[in-house]
C-alpha cells in the first residue's frame, strides 16, 4: 500500500467512525416524535445523541486491536504531569474566552443563521434526565471520543506516514473542523483543533487534550444555560469586556509558558 493510500485509509476508517456515530444517533433520534412537531427536542433526542458519541470510537478501535497496534501507544494514552494538567487548565480558560470574541467578530460578518436556535434549544432541556444525558454527551462522552480519533489516532498515524508534525496538526485539525458540518464554526473549531493538536504532540499524551476539550465544552454549555446573564457579565459595547479579554490572553500565555516548563523548575 502506497503512502498516499496510506493517509486515504486513515481518513477513511475517522470519516467512518464519526458517519456511523452520526446514522445510529439519527436513527434513535427519529423515534423523537418531538422532530416533527417541531417541539423542544425530547428524551429520545438525548438518548441518541448519548449513543452516537458511545460508538464513535469503534471503528478505530477495533481497526487496531484488527492489526494487532497496541492501542496505548497508537492512540497516545500516556499520563502526564501535574504541571502539564495544571498548564492545560490555564490554556482552556484563555482559549474559551478568546474563542468567543473570535465568534463575535464572525457573527459581525456573518450573521448567526435561525437554524441555530434549534441548537440553542437542545442545548438547554427542561427534562433533568434530559440535562444529565447532555452534560454527560457532551462535556465527558464528545470529549474523549474526538481526542481518541482525531488527536490520538489519526494525527499520531500522519505524523509517522508523513515524518511532519506541523503538516499532521494542520491536515488533521482542519478534517476536525469540516467533520463538524458546521460552516459557522468552523473557523474557531479549527484554530482549537490546532491547539488540541499542539498539546498531543508535545505532550505525547490525548489526556491534556481532552482536558482542554473538556473544558471548552462545559464552559460553553454553561453560558449558553446563562443566555443574557453571561452576556451582560463578560459582554461590553458587542465585545468582550477588554479587562476580561487581557485576562484571558494572560492566562493562555501563562499556560503555554507553563507548559514548557520542566516539572521541578
């Protein structure tokens, strides 16, 4: 098998892990009768949801254990220091809010589209199974998932085919930004996918990513949950407030400085 055919394969066996999650999480999804009434998404919505993320990383998984790839080593599943975890906080909580600002300038250019509103409602149930089912989805179940494929499979297999580690984040983050079929977004997903990307490489390990992740996820759940109270908290004149925003870029540059940084110096 050729190189090129190489990387194709690999794209393939991602691009088929993230459409199988995506078919068997529809397909629950449909028995949501709230889908055609045009209600707030249901029970069913969530269950689904909760069952596509559980079987994204099957395809990949079970390609390895197939090859017989030891799948600590082939997926990056080392620990790491306290100092690294510490140092990943730190870059989260500046990239969240530096992330937002990027949406504000986006949205002045592009308009949120009215089809978001729906996203805005599933992301904020009435139904406490509901909420669970979500807060558990998507700051735990996404999370892990993505960084196990994206950051720990498919990014570790273009750096050992192509021997570039910059040409394997760039490719690797953008296929991240594109499988998220979201145009709107795509801008800020990929500039966090090049992060996510940097900190599995560097650290050799997916946990500091997923930790980012993570945290990227449940802060922005959380202030979607807040609506206008967040905006009149971290918002000034359509931007983010400029002492907020200083804070935010310190702690990134803190974090990143950290990060670099011998554990014991």
């Amino acid at each position: 098998m050729t190189q090129t055919h190489t990387v194709r394969f690999a794209f393939g066996i991602v691009f088929l892990s993230v459409l199988s999650a995506l078919i068997i999480g529809s397909i629950f999804s449909a028995l949501d009768p709230s889908i055609l009434s045009g209600d707030k998404p249901g029970l069913l919505t969530y269950i689904a949801m909760f069952i596509g993320q559980s079987v994204l990383v099957v395809p990949v998984v079970l390609f390895l254990i197939r090859k017989k790839y030891p799948l600590k080593k082939s997926l990056r599943l080392n620990p790491v220091s306290k100092n690294i975890i510490n140092s990943t906080i730190l870059l989260s909580l500046g990239a969240m809010i530096i992330s937002d600002e990027i949406n504000i300038l986006v949205d002045m250019v592009i308009p949120m589209p009215d089809s978001f509103l729906q996203i805005e409602a599933m992301l904020t149930p009435d139904n406490p199974l509901s909420m669970a089912l979500l807060l558990f989805t998507i700051v735990l179940l996404a999370p892990i998932g993505e960084e196990v494929i994206f950051r720990g499979f498919l990014q570790k297999y273009l750096e050992d085919v192509w021997g570039d580690v910059t040409r394997a984040v760039l490719f690797s983050s953008l296929f991240f930004a594109v499988i998220h079929f979201n145009p709107y977004w795509m801008i800020q997903i990929y500039l966090l996918g090049v992060i996510l990307g940097y900190l599995a490489w560097y650290t050799n390990s997916i946990i500091p990513s997923i930790i980012f992740h993570i945290i990227i996820n449940a802060t922005s759940l959380l202030f979607t949950s807040m609506g206008d109270s967040f905006e009149s908290i971290i918002v000034w004149h359509g931007h983010i407030n400029p002492i907020i925003f200083l804070l935010a870029i310190a702690s990134f540059w803190v974090g990143f400085k950290q990060l670099k940084t011998p554990a014991g110096d």
